[in-house]
C-alpha cells in the first residue's frame, strides 16, 4: 500500500495498524517514495536484533568443540550381601 504524506498523517493509527497486519507501508511525497513503515518485530529481524530459533541453534558450538569422550573403566562393584 502507498500513502501520501498528508493522507499518512490523518489516517496514521489505521497506517500503523496496516503495517502490523498487511506488511510494510510506503509513503510518499509528490510521487516520490520516502519512507516505509513497518512491524517492529520485522524491524528487528532486519536490524540482527532477533534471532530465529534455527539461527540460534546453528550459532552454537560445533559438535567438535564439545568433549564427547567417555570413561571406558568399568562401573564400581556393588556388595549385594549387605
């Protein structure tokens, strides 16, 4: 959706609520782009702000970094008599 400025300004709750809902919101002076509004959370997963949770997972330490080794000696006997 394009907005002129001046529409952008009378209508500005029903632009913000079109940005959260419809996606991003372009506004424009005399035919020219300007501006885009847009929803804070997308805002902030182009800002690096918020990390999906795939992202997250995969910016950890590779499976080489941790220490997978296992004690190999056997478990200590247990005294069954009581």
């Amino acid at each position: 959706m394009s907005w002129q400025v001046q529409e952008a300004k009378q209508r500005f709750s029903e632009l913000i609520r079109d940005a959260t809902t419809e996606g991003p919101q372009i506004v424009t002076r005399h035919g020219e782009e300007i501006a885009v509004v847009i929803d804070i959370e997308e805002y902030r997963r182009l800002k690096g702000e918020v990390v999906d949770f795939k992202e997250f997972l995969r910016s950890g330490p590779g499976l080489e970094e941790l220490d997978l080794h296992r004690d190999h000696t056997l478990p200590r006997e247990i005294d069954w008599t009581g």
